[in-house]
C-alpha cells in the first residue's frame, strides 16, 4: 500500500509526530509524507500517533493507494529531500 | 482528475496561496487542499502559483490520481470542514 501522510499539530507536540512519521515514511514536506507502508504498520503508526495526539485539536490525514503509480506527483519549487539528508 | 495538493510557503506568502487554493479545491487541514479539477483548471492554478511563490524556499506538491475512488482517505481527530465552514 502506498499512503501520503499530512498532519496538522499543535506546536508542542509536533517535533514528537514529526519523529514517529520518520522512522515509517519519507518527509517530502513541512508536515507531509509519503511513502510504501503494510496495513499493519500503517496501524502501528496511528496508533501511536493516537497515543500523542488531542483528537479535539490535532489533525492527521492518510490517503491511501493499492498502487503507487496511481498516484502522479508534480513539485514546484522546493524539493524536502536535499534538506532532510542534511538532518 | 482528483488531486491533493500541499505546499509550504513563507508566511509573508501563506495567505495568498490559501485564498488562491481555495478557488479551485476544497481545504482539508492547515495547508493541505484536495479536490476534483480538470487538467486546464489546474495549470491554472499551478501557473498562478508561481507567480507568488519563491522557488528556491517555498514548495507546492501535487499528487494527482485519475480517479478519485482509487484513493482512500482516513481521518484522524479534528476534520477541517466544520471550521472551514465559518471563515
């Protein structure tokens, strides 16, 4: 399965999401991921992402594709991943 | 065609880009948008774009998907539209 993971938290809990999505999927943006997941990790993770969220608050979105090249992605400007090597 | 489309833009920049998102696609959370558009609407948009962004720093990603049921979307604590609703 292929997800694109986007997220919307609250300043104090963010630098603790931004390393649970990390250590599952790639960091393409600010607050957004992507990448090949299984059903059980991708449980895994939400789960855990349940664990630090305020589900009155926060926010988390996963879009998810049985097939990766169902999905075309098309970047202007930036690209995260020269940064994020550098993390 | 379906897309979601997120950016990452400097604050100076960020109101601009949301009021232009919002004429072509529905806002789901913080900087992320998503929405039926036609290949012509959302050249457009991405033409438009660009002539508010700075390419070295700021980043517009868009994952498009021929059909929209080819996706499946998971929500996690807060969803946008109630607030959306009232700006």
């Amino acid at each position: 399965m292929y997800v694109i993971l986007v997220y919307d938290m609250d300043k104090r809990r963010v630098g603790k999401m931004l390393k649970l999505c990390r250590q599952y999927l790639n960091w393409i943006q600010n607050s957004v991921f992507e990448g090949a997941i299984t059903e059980v990790k991708l449980k895994e993770l939400i789960a855990e992402a349940k664990l630090m969220m305020d589900e009155e608050t926060d926010s988390l979105i996963i879009f998810k594709s049985r097939e990766e090249h169902w999905l075309e992605k098309e970047v202007v400007g930036r690209e995260k991943n020269e940064l994020d090597n550098l993390l």
